[in-house]
C-alpha cells in the first residue's frame, strides 16, 4: 500500500506485554460473534482499544469469557452466515466509535 507512512502503528510482542502497558483509563472492547452485547450498545470513549480476532480463528474463547463486559458482536443478518471479514468488521465498529466522538480524530 502506498499510504503506509501517514499511518502510526505499534506492534506488541505478545498479549500480556500490550495488556501490561493499557492504562486502567482506557477500556479494551473485544469484537467477536456471539458477544453478549451489539456494538453499538456501548459508548466509545477517546483512547479504547478495539480487538478483532483472526478471520480463521476469531479470538480465544478463554479470553473472551475471561472479558465479558467488554465483548461485543456484529449482528449478522444470515444465520447461515459464519463471519463477516475481519477487514469490514473494523470498518464498522471503528466508524460507529469515530461518529459517537463527533468524529474529533478525522476532523481535525
């Protein structure tokens, strides 16, 4: 892609040091089927995190049990349905949050 320098991106080595380094101000939101809430449920606050598993293999479910106030999902309109592209699904979630937020990180 060619747009990769305006982009500011962080990689982790693994899951606990980023979950380390998250403040306690800051909420985690797990987005995977079969959450108990729909993302649009909650309110999106500047500094939250959004965690979308592999499209093969989704997030593990002990982490998402281990989450649960902070798990939501996508409804899906076909039941016959497995998943949407992980690609779309933050898509998605992302805007809803940027539009709660007055969409403040786009137009400044």
């Amino acid at each position: 892609m060619d747009y990769w320098q305006h982009v500011t991106w962080h990689r982790w080595p693994d899951w606990p040091t980023f979950r380390a380094g998250v403040s306690d101000a800051n909420r985690i939101w797990f987005i995977e089927s079969g959450g108990p809430r729909l993302y649009t449920d909650v309110q999106y606050h500047r500094g939250d995190y959004l965690v979308f598993g592999r499209e093969t293999a989704g997030l593990p479910n002990t982490l998402l049990e281990a989450e649960r106030k902070t798990w939501l999902r996508i409804p899906m309109g076909n039941s016959a349905a497995r998943s949407l592209n992980v690609a779309n699904c933050a898509a998605i979630v992302l805007y809803e949050a940027l539009r709660q937020n007055g969409f403040a990180e786009v137009l400044k």
